[in-house]
C-alpha cells in the first residue's frame, strides 16, 4: 500500500474517498507507512525536530509500529513560537503556496503553511466533512467563517469549491448584511460558529423575519466547542441539521474531522491524514480508547508542517468508528485543558454551564463567566441573557434556579447576573466566554 499524499479526489465529488471506506486493519497499516515517513522527513528537515528528538535518544528507525509513537516527545504551541516565523517548515519556503497563523492573542503566533499537495488535500478533507455532513454539490452554500489568517474562511471555502458546491464568500461580521443575503439568496447550507448562528438568528428577528422560515437546511459548525444542548437549541430556532467539523490550524485547519448528517453521533476523524491519541493531561500517559482526556495529533501527510505528538489542549474521547468503522470518532469537546476554571478547588468549564443554562427554557445561550477576586477568595460571576419573549421576573427566578444547579451539579457557588436581551457582545468568529479579572 502507498504512503505517499493522496493525489486529486475522484471525479464524482457526491461519493465517498475509497480511504473513507477502509477497514480498521488497513487504515492502521496505511498510517505506520504515512507516520514512518513523516517523522523521517520531519527530521531530515526541520533543524527543531532533530534537535528535540537527539535530545530525548529517539530517531526516526525507532518507529517500527504505531504504539513506538509514545516514544517520541510532545510538541505544542511553544515548540512552534520557538521557530517563528518559518523554522518548522521542512520545505523550502518557495514551495510554500500559502502561509495562516493564529491570533496571536497570548505571544508570537503560530505559523502554518501549506504546499500545493496540502492545498489539495486539506480541501478534499473539508469537501469529504462537508458531503457526510449533508451537504451536495451544487447546493448554494453561505460561508460565514472568518477569511484571511484564521484558517476557518479559506479553507472552509476550497472545501465547497472541491465539492462542487456553490459557494457565497461572505466572511464574518454584517450581520445584517449576512441576513440580507441569506433571505435573498436562499442557500440550503451555512458555515460559521455555533454562537454566531445564534447571533444570526438575533439578526433575523430584528429585520421582522422568522430563523424557521429561511431557506437553509443544512449548518457545518466548529471553531469553538459546543454541546448538544447548544446543537438542540440551534435546530429549534432554525428548523435545520447541525453537525459538527472540527480541526485547528496547527495540524490543518478545519476539515480535520467531521460528523454523519444521518446519525450526528460525533466527528469521525480522518484517520488516513491524521493520527490521534489521547492522554492524560498531567501524567501524559497514553490512555485507550474510550476514556477521556487531551486529544494529541500527528499529521501523516502534510508536507510543508508536518506535525508530530502535538497536544490539543481540548479534552475529548476516541470512540469505535460508526458510519465509517474504520475511523474512530472524537467524542464532544467538553473544554480545554488551558481554559479551565479552579474555583476555590473545583475544577469547571463554560461548557458545563452552558449545558445547564440551556435546560432552563427561560436562558438564552448567551453569557460570560466574570472570575474576580474582591478579598482573598476567588468568585465567579455568571452573566447571562434572559430570551426576549421572557418577562423579568421570569429570567431572574430562573437564574436563581441556574445557581442553585451549578452549586448542586457542578460543586461551586457562583452569582448569576440575567442581562437584557442583546446586551452581551456578540462574536463572528470564536467567541470569548472568560474574562479573568483577578490579580496576577
């Protein structure tokens, strides 16, 4: 069987790859061949690569099976600032068709780029997450994710394209002008984030029309975890399937993995380009499938970036493969091992409250989490929109009532603040649901 990168999809773009369709036992022998040559060329030519490596006695002869992986160290965003701005590319920069980094937002960003080979393959991942999310070519498809650096835009974008879906590249923000043309044009399928679908639906009421009246059928949401209490909530105000897609920059970009329209049990990961594992996050153990922790990734095909042992940070589980057995899937994301809150010793994420929050009817899934420290305990303060159709009264008794199950549920006291509706900041890309506010 090849190891080498997959040429051009096949030309009918409404079936599956033929690697979608392989057995565990073949996707496994396909990954030892594609990791072996990756992490060969990842040493032979990334000077941060062959320095980690020679550093913890491991050489690319050492993987000799898929379990030799846990040899080799992690690698994470530091290791990539440290090669700022091109040093992790393995090859030369005139090769590169095209550089993404991220924000920024906590240090130097992280660079990525891609050859014309990850070009390729990277939208025919996006193009495979999108078919098994529902979506069909020629279907009009709205893109609402953020183009330019962020790799959400662009490659969500190539990925229509490679479908031989229509694409509007309307990008993030206007959110009038994003209703506008959404009720003019009439698309069946939208991509954005889950909190700025909501956001939209804002829009449409504001302009005198109904979410459930519009044409869209389909939503390919990611870029931010989401539960299914926000997946429930989205369908209802818009009377359409979401499914989740889900990659990072570092490893591609979206595309990485991608939900079944049909059973909308969990993003299969496309274990021909990417091998997953899951650790523990403090003894970075290996732990088997099915228990949760720190999803780690390893590229098995990308040539500009390869990326080897790379920690997520987001926590996660491997589940046996369903509508295509032969890859697992990676359960909800249920937080990020760097965004989780220590409150006076319990551990929580916006996640849990956001699960809470939408099981009281009288809450909109819009808020914000306030840490402070006023004296020498920490506190946290729950911000949250009551829904427009909600009297006062109503939202602040059912705030009472999201307090009292945080307390209960998760273990922590915690103030809820209901706001009026529309008066949080809304987000066209990913949404900021923590604002520290202690000291240093």
């Amino acid at each position: 069987m090849s190891t080498e990168p997959p040429a051009a999809s096949q030309t009918d773009p409404s079936r599956p790859d033929p690697e979608e369709l392989m057995s565990r036992a073949e996707i496994e022998e396909l990954q030892l061949g594609r990791l072996q040559a990756t992490v060969r060329h990842a040493y032979e030519n990334v000077e941060a690569y062959r320095e980690l490596y020679d550093a913890h006695h491991v050489t690319p002869e050492d993987l000799q099976s898929l379990e030799d992986l846990a040899k080799f160290p992690f690698t994470d965003k530091g290791f990539l600032r440290r090669a700022y701005p091109f040093k992790a590319f393995a090859v030369p920069r005139k090769q590169v068709r095209r550089i993404h980094a991220s924000s920024g937002t906590t240090g130097r960003p992280t660079v990525v780029g891609y050859t014309d080979q990850d070009l390729e393959n990277w939208a025919t991942l996006v193009a495979r997450c999108l078919r098994f999310s529902g979506i069909r070519p020629g279907d009009l498809v709205h893109n609402a994710y953020g183009y330019g650096l962020f790799t959400g835009g662009l490659g969500a974008h190539a990925g229509i394209e490679k479908l031989q879906a229509t694409v509007i590249p309307m990008s993030g923000g206007q959110t009038s002008k994003q209703v506008q043309l959404i009720d003019d044009f009439r698309p069946r399928a939208i991509l954005c984030t889950p909190t700025y679908l909501l956001a939209l639906a804002d829009g449409f009421r504001e302009a005198g029309l109904d979410p459930r009246e519009t044409s869209l059928e389909v939503a390919v949401l990611g870029a931010e975890p989401w539960t299914d209490e926000m997946r429930r909530e989205i369908e209802k105000t818009f009377a359409l399937k979401a499914c989740d897609i889900y990659g990072l920059s570092e490893v591609m970009g979206p595309g990485v993995a991608g939900e079944s329209f049909e059973r909308q049990d969990a993003s299969t990961i496309w274990e021909d380009h990417f091998r997953p594992e899951i650790i523990d996050p403090f003894t970075e153990e290996v732990l088997p499938t099915g228990q949760h922790g720190e999803l780690v990734f390893t590229t098995l095909t990308k040539q500009a970036l390869p990326i080897i042992r790379y920690r997520t940070h987001d926590l996660t589980q491997l589940l046996p493969g369903t509508d295509r057995p032969g890859h697992r899937r990676m359960g909800r994301i249920t937080g990020r091992s760097d965004d989780m809150i220590i409150l006076r010793g319990v551990n929580l994420f916006p996640s849990q409250i956001e699960e809470i929050a939408l099981g009281l009817e009288p809450l909109s899934p819009h808020f914000q989490l306030r840490l402070t420290r006023p004296d020498r305990m920490d506190e946290m303060t729950v911000h949250i929109e009551r829904r427009a159709e909600v009297s006062a009264d109503d939202g602040e008794s059912a705030g009472r009532s999201l307090a009292e199950q945080i307390k209960v549920r998760i273990g922590s006291s915690c103030r809820v603040v209901v706001e009026e509706p529309g008066s949080l900041a809304r987000s066209s890309g990913k949404l900021r649901r923590i604002y520290d506010e202690r000291p240093r």
